[in-house]
C-alpha cells in the first residue's frame, strides 16, 4: 500500500493518574475548607441580624407600653380578663405592641395564656431554633435587676402590681431618662444559650412579690439581673455555665459566638461580649447607680461608677 493511502494511526487517549486524581481531590477539599466558613459566617451574621430585629421590636413595643401605661412593662403585670384578673408577665403585655393583638385579645376575653401554644417568631432566636413551631416559646429575658421592688433602682421590669409608696413597680422611661438615661439602661437581652432551656411567654407568675432566677416554666417570669454575688471581679458574665446563682438563668446567653445581643430603654440594640466586667454589667442593669442597692453597688458594681461606652462595645 502507497504511503499515500496509509491510514494515520489514531492519537492515543492518556487517562488520569492516581496521583493527579489525589491532587484535584485534595485542591476541591481545600476550596470546599475556604468555603464553608464564609457560609457558615455569613449563616450566622443573618441569623444574629434576625435576633437583633426581634429584640429592637420588642424594645419598642415595651416604649409604645410606657407611653400609654405611664410605666415599663413588669416580670409581674395586673390584667384584668372577662375570667377575673391574672398577672402575667412582661410577654404577654407587649402583644397588643408588637401586632399580636389577637393573641392578646383572646387572653383579655378569658382564656388562660397557659393554655395558648401561639409560636410568635419574634419572640424566638434564629440561632436557638426550636424542636417543634407548636410551642411558645421564649428566648428572651427581660431586665428584673435584683427581682425585688425594696430595690427600685436595679432593673426596669419590676412587679407592677405595688403600683404607689417607695416600693413602687411603676418605672417609667422618664425616671431611667432623669438618671443613668436609657441610653445607658438594658431592658432586654437573650437568655437562650447552650447551658440554658427555652422559656415560654405565656408565664404567669403565680405568687405575689415572689421571685427566683430559675429555670424556665410556665410559673417562672423569664427576666435577668442581678442574683447573688459575682464569685470574682473577672467573673464571666455574659454565656456563663454556671450552674448555680449567678449563673445560667440570671445572666445574658446566646447561641451567637462571643456574646449575646441585648436591647437598651432607648430601643437601641447592642452586642455585650463574653468578656463583659461584672461592674460593668451592674451598671448597665440599674438605672440610678447613685442610689442602687448595696448588693449591686459592692458586690456587682461600684458606687457612682461612671460608665463609658469603651466598657461595653
């Protein structure tokens, strides 16, 4: 056969080698070892802008219940209901406030909060999410200070009920303001972390001027602040595991890393940081420092401390 007509032998086809094959294999784990965390971090940043919402909405809500009340909403609240009165605590309060009127209505008409399963989304944590949407619950605390009305000057949501005399519930924005200024005041944060239980918002405490930082229960008014005494001056505050007071359900927790995201008297929200001081905490949860129980002056802060922005951001 002339060379003319000799057919071109076909190009030979090289498959990959084992260890090319690795190397690709090792290059897509390495990209996918870059990836993951963005997405995972952008997840989270979502997840911690959603709790940020939830918490300025309830901020403000608790703001809208002051101008029309005259006074913060309390742990304990009188409602009177076409069943008698009740006394539920600062949750059920801010309904009518944050477009949950039906929820709140079918309360005032008689039916017992403990026995309505509403999921209400704002009033849950993104990054604690809930086994089941049947259930209300409750990632939030409101700022109780030491619990007692005998202390005035430690928290915002006191027992509104003892509404006259020194001992008065009734805080209103307007003292906050004349004093530390609610710039400078927490009224709520999360209590919601990875040593603690959902609570529920349907809480009705059952005993008058009773109080205890425990975990939570359909009794038990989900609230913050100043139990005990810190064990040291550099005590964690923020996402502590402590077990016992101070600890787990008397302090600010979240599943965000690094802190837990918290709401002002103001309705501005901020994000206090596990390395937060118990000073500093002390003074963020009184609204008169001056005149703030000896428990939160030498145990939690110091007296007349002046507080810097520096302390907390």
């Amino acid at each position: 056969m002339s060379a003319a007509f000799r057919p071109a032998r076909a190009a030979s086809r090289r498959a990959f080698t084992l260890v090319e094959l690795l190397v690709v294999i090792a290059i897509i784990a390495v990209l996918m070892g870059l990836l993951l965390p963005a997405v995972q971090s952008a997840r989270e940043s979502g997840r911690r802008t959603s709790c940020t919402n939830n918490q300025y909405q309830m901020a403000i809500a608790a703001s809208r219940f002051n101008e029309a009340n005259g006074y913060v909403p309390g742990w304990r609240n009188a409602l009177v209901t076409t069943s008698g009165t009740i006394y539920p605590s600062w949750p059920v309060v801010l309904l009518p406030f944050m477009e949950r009127t039906d929820v709140y209505s079918a309360i005032a008409g008689g039916t017992a909060p403990s026995s309505l399963s509403t999921y209400i989304s704002p009033f849950v944590c993104p990054s604690s999410p809930t086994d089941t949407t049947t259930q209300p619950t409750l990632a939030y605390s409101g700022n109780a200070g030491t619990a007692t009305n005998a202390n005035r000057c430690d928290g915002v949501m006191l027992d509104t009920t003892i509404s006259s005399g020194a001992n008065s519930g009734r805080v209103a924005m307007d003292d906050i303001s004349a004093a530390d200024g609610t710039v400078n005041t927490l009224i709520l944060t999360e209590e919601c972390g990875p040593a603690t239980i959902l609570g529920v918002w349907n809480v009705v405490p059952t005993t008058s001027g009773s109080f205890s930082f425990a975990a939570p229960s359909a009794t038990t008014p989900p609230a913050f602040g100043l139990a005990g005494s810190p064990s040291s001056t550099s005590m964690k505050v923020v996402n502590s595991t402590l077990t016992t007071l101070p600890g787990v359900y008397s302090q600010p927790s979240s599943n965000h890393p690094g802190g837990s995201v918290v709401a002002f008297c103001d309705g501005h929200t901020g994000f206090l940081k596990d390395s937060l001081s118990p000073t500093v905490y002390a003074q963020l949860i009184t609204w008169k420092n001056s005149t703030a129980s000896s428990i939160a002056r030498t145990t939690w802060g110091t007296a007349n401390y002046v507080l810097s922005d520096g302390d907390y951001q």
